[in-house]
C-alpha cells in the first residue's frame, strides 16, 4: 500500500494552523457544528490540519504548476490553468455581487467549467449546493429555495436537455435567487465568462466554515443537504487517496458525476488533485467510451456502480481496449453482490474495491491488499481510526458481535446535522450525535462491514436514491390519481426498480405508466425517479393501525413482476 506524505501532496511544509471560531458561533445558520471537545481532538490526532480548498488549490499548483490538472475530450488544463481559469470565475460571480457565505447552486456536469466555478467559489468563501445532472425543477426549486441560493450555474445544453430553459422556470419560483449564469451559450441569462470584478476580498482562512453543500440521496420526500467543512472534508479527501494509493503518477477517470460525493472526494477528482495526479472527465460511462478513455490516458483508478461494472465486465470480453493501466476500480452507491463482485474480478484481476459509505461522511473501504474473501464478501472498513460505529436494535441496544443490527455512527467527518433541517434532526441523530444511517450492517470479525438491507424507505435504482415519499406526493396530484404507493421490486441488472402503485378517484381510469411518466416529467421529477413499472389497485392494503401496509405491497408487486396474475397467488388478496 502507497502512503503519501503531507508535504508531496500539497507543496507545504507542514499544516496550517488551526482556526476556531467561538463556541457556538458557525458560518452558516441552520448548521450543527462538532462540540468542542470532538473538534480539539480531531485537531489534536492531525484529521483536521486547517486547509481550506483555496489553499489547497494554491499550494498544489505551487508545487506542480504544469502537471496536468483536468482532461476533458481535447482539453487538457495544467494546475496553473486550472487555478487561473478558477480567479477569472471567481472575479466573474464577484462582480455579479456573490460574496462569503453566499450559496450557490452548481449544476454542471463532468466538465473543467464545474472545477473552475468550484474553487472560484471557494476562493470567494462561497458555498456549493452540488446539484447532480438529472436533477429537474422539483429538485432544483426545492434545493434554491432551501439554500438561499442568489446564482445558480448550468451549462447551456447537455445531453439534449436544454438546461436555459430549466433555469427559467426556476427563476420564477425561487425568490432569493438573483443570477443565472450559463457556461456556454447564455441564452437570455449571463455567461459564465463574462467580465467580472478588477479585485477580489481576501481569501476566507477559517478551515472550520462549511465549504460546500451535498444533496442527500432524500428518504422522506425532497433531498436534504449535508454540509461539509474544509477541515472535514479535506480530511475525507487526504485519508481516501492515502488509504487507496493515489500518487502524482494516479490518473482517475471521473465516469460518475462529479457532484456526487463518490466521485468527487472518495477520493475522486480531489483525491487524485491532492496526490499529484490528474483527472479525466467524461459523461459516458457506456463501456466502449470509457475504455478507449482508459486506454488513451492510461487511466489507474475509477469508480463505478455495480450495473455499470457488470456492464464493463461483460464487455471485457468482446472489447480489444488496452486497459492494462487500471490498477484500482471500486464499486459503491449500492451492495454489490458476492457473485457479481466475482464476475468483476474475473474480468479485471485484482483491482476491485468495495466502497460502502454515504455523503453525509462515514466511508468504508476494503483495501487494496485485502483478501480476495474480503473484497467479494464485505463492503469494507471503516476509514478513520475515529470512526465510531455501532450496531443497535430498534431500542438503541447493542447487538452481538456479528449480528445484523442498525447502523449508528460518529467521527471527524461525519455531520452533526443537515442544514436547516432541526425537526429532521431530532430524529436522525441520538442524543450524543451519532448519525442513524438507516442501514442494516452486520460485522465481520475483522471490522469490515456488510450491508444486509436498509431501514430507511429508500429505493436504490442502480446507484440512484429514490425516496419513495418524494415520488408519491408528486404523483397523487394527477387527476384521477386518489392515492399511491411506492416500493421497490428486485432487478439483476439495476438492484432495484421503482413499482407505483395507484388507486384512481372513483369513476376514473387510473394513469398507464406511460401517462404517469409524463406527467410526473411535466411536474419536474428527475428521470430516474419516474416509475418503472404503474400498477392500479381498487385500495391500499393497511396495517392493523391503519397505516399503508407497504410490506404486502411489497411483496405484491414481487409477484407481478414475476408474471404472477392479480387474482391467484396475490399476496395482498
């Protein structure tokens, strides 16, 4: 295993000193800081070293300024190019009146434009709400409208989507926002590289100020977001590329979006930035695309979700790519199974990494030099030493050794609380602050973790969080929609697919899936959010307390989805 030290890695001598603010005074209202005594001892074991991203970024570019940064089709940005492409931004959204503190939704794909606007935001000591590709006007109105946000950036259009046209509706319904900013064709909105203020305000230097904005996968209707300070969240980036073995010679494919946690600072992008290495970006992760790109660039590390691997390993076989260079491809954002875990390892060799984590902080890897039964059975270790975890009944009681319980954790980089959430709160984290992931885990003797299920009502689409609430208070406003319900139904190739089930207004014919796609499309549902499978049923099924029994729903819509009829072997008949 490669460690790499401090000073390789950022160009400095040695940490910057700490800086903390009063007890109890934070950056930004609504957020829940560390107590005090967690926070000195985090400072104390070297997790958190007082580096701010604008800092980092600086230092990194010091120490290599032409090695290269970013690759993106045929550009290729050295650091020197990547920090001054980030301060013409930065004195671009300055001069439109962003200041520190300010939020900003960041809604562009895997492009060198998202990194620019990233640090400009940072060297401003404003703050990123990282919105990901899919995400529509539900998403986007509702993450504006909860984060104050006064811009929100977006390219001009991506994938056929013409995200202009997005941008004004948004524009109509989110009161605080006051500039929307196109890197690309504007349109009727202002370009990213337009002219911008002549001077810039120092640099924020508080490593302890929140440094960005995380969007939730969202449990119970729309997503939270999940602040991360500099301290922690540099950390995040240093202890993942040091446990995994990034060095100035690491090239990361980022095949993910890079707004997502997984991508960006697991250890991502960043990760490889704060290595040395380089990043290249792409937004087709289909696996002829991906592995001419590994096989051009020479790509080492990348990070996928288990449809896309078993998708990349079936096409080892046919595919003549040179893809000898990967030295490291982790798989996360949902279980992957032991016998596809298997496949993957047929296909690439030894290069798999089971990645279990969350972008509310806690992550868990299996180890590069892991064996082979750990890597195909376990989704990893936990990765600080200060990472408390534990296992608990529905009463907060500790479960034996090795049996399936609860997930409960704390540690330097996981939160305290989302933002602007307190009722949420109250609920998701114990009186002592350990965070309630909603996760079903049991542990191995050797502390690596495997995830058994989830308590949370979340369905996990191939990586993509849908939370079912969202889902059904969108959709009980069509017409003829009386009431819905929700769950999951099992899927090789997606782990899990959406099944909606409707009872229509009497006298109505209850919406087809393709009339309900639609319009849940026209109300601004994210793609991967719209049903897979529309089913109509005269009633929900209750409970004994007269809940919607979702668990009969559950098993119903198993049955269907197995070419089971309604009337005979129905589990809710």
């Amino acid at each position: 295993m490669i460690f790499i030290s401090y000073s390789m890695a950022s160009g400095m001598d040695k940490p910057l000193p700490s800086r903390t603010r009063p007890k109890g005074d934070h950056v930004l209202d609504g957020c829940t800081p560390w107590p005090e005594e967690f926070a000195a001892r985090y400072r104390e074991a070297g997790y958190w070293r007082g580096e701010t991203f604008d800092q980092l970024l600086r230092a990194w570019t010091r120490a290599h300024p032409h090695r290269t940064a970013l690759v993106h089709g045929e550009r290729r940005l050295d650091r020197a190019e990547l920090e001054r492409s980030a301060d013409r931004v930065a004195r671009r959204l300055a001069g439109l009146g962003v200041r520190a503190g300010d939020r900003v939704v960041l809604h562009l794909p895997n492009v060198p434009e998202f990194f620019s606007t990233f640090f400009a935001l940072q060297r401003l000591g404003a703050i990123p709400v990282l919105a990901l590709p899919l995400h529509r006007r539900s998403e986007i109105v509702h993450l504006c409208r909860l984060s104050q946000a006064v811009a929100y950036v977006v390219p001009d259009v991506h994938q056929d989507f013409d995200h202009r046209e997005l941008a004004a509706e948004v524009l109509k319904e989110s009161p605080e926002l006051r500039h929307v900013v196109v890197a690309g064709d504007p349109g009727a909105h202002l370009p990213l590289d337009g002219p911008g203020a002549d001077d810039l305000p120092p640099a924020p230097e508080d490593a302890s100020e929140v440094a960005l904005l995380l969007v939730s996968g969202g449990t119970t209707g729309l997503p939270k977001l999940i602040p991360r300070t500099h301290d922690d969240y540099a950390y995040n980036v240093r202890a993942g590329a040091e446990l995994c073995g990034f060095g100035p010679d690491t090239v990361y494919l980022a095949a993910l979006p890079v707004a997502h946690n997984f991508a960006l600072g697991c250890p991502g992008v960043l990760g490889a930035l704060y290595a040395g290495g380089s990043a290249v970006l792409t937004d087709e992760p289909d696996p002829d695309a991906a592995f001419a790109l590994v096989e051009r660039e020479r790509v080492t590390a990348t990070a996928l979700v288990p449809p896309t691997v078993r998708m990349w390993a079936a096409a080892t076989e046919w595919g003549e790519a040179d893809l000898s260079s990967l030295r490291l491809l982790q798989v996360g954002g949902a279980r992957l199974l032991p016998e596809h875990a298997a496949q993957a390892r047929a296909a690439f060799g030894p290069v798999l990494q089971q990645v279990f984590g969350m972008a509310e902080g806690l992550l868990n890897y299996t180890e590069p030099d892991a064996p082979e039964d750990v890597v195909l059975h376990t989704q990893g270790r936990p990765l600080s030493a200060d990472d408390e975890i534990r296992i608990v009944d529905e009463d907060d009681r500790d479960v034996p050794p090795g049996t399936t319980g609860r997930l409960l954790t704390r540690g330097p980089y996981t939160l305290r609380g989302y933002y602007r959430a307190d009722e949420h709160n109250a609920t998701a984290f114990t009186a002592d602050g350990h965070y309630r992931t909603g996760d079903l885990v049991r542990r191995t003797p050797t502390g690596h973790l495997v995830v058994e299920g989830r308590v949370k009502e979340q369905i996990n689409r191939g990586g993509d969080k849908v939370a079912a609430a969202e889902v059904e208070e969108q959709l009980v406003h069509h017409p003829a929609v009386l009431d819905t319900a929700v769950v999951p139904v099992p899927d090789d190739l997606l782990g899990e697919r959406t099944c909606a089930f409707v009872v229509p207004v009497p006298g109505a014919t209850a919406p087809d899936r393709n009339e309900a796609a639609a319009f849940l499309r026209e109300r601004g549902l994210a793609p991967f959010k719209i049903p897979d499978r529309v089913e109509s049923l005269d009633a929900l099924p209750v409970t004994a307390v007269g809940k919607t029994d979702k668990k009969a729903l559950t098993a119903l819509a198993r049955h269907l989805a197995a070419g089971g009829s309604r009337t005979e072997g129905n589990p809710c008949s």
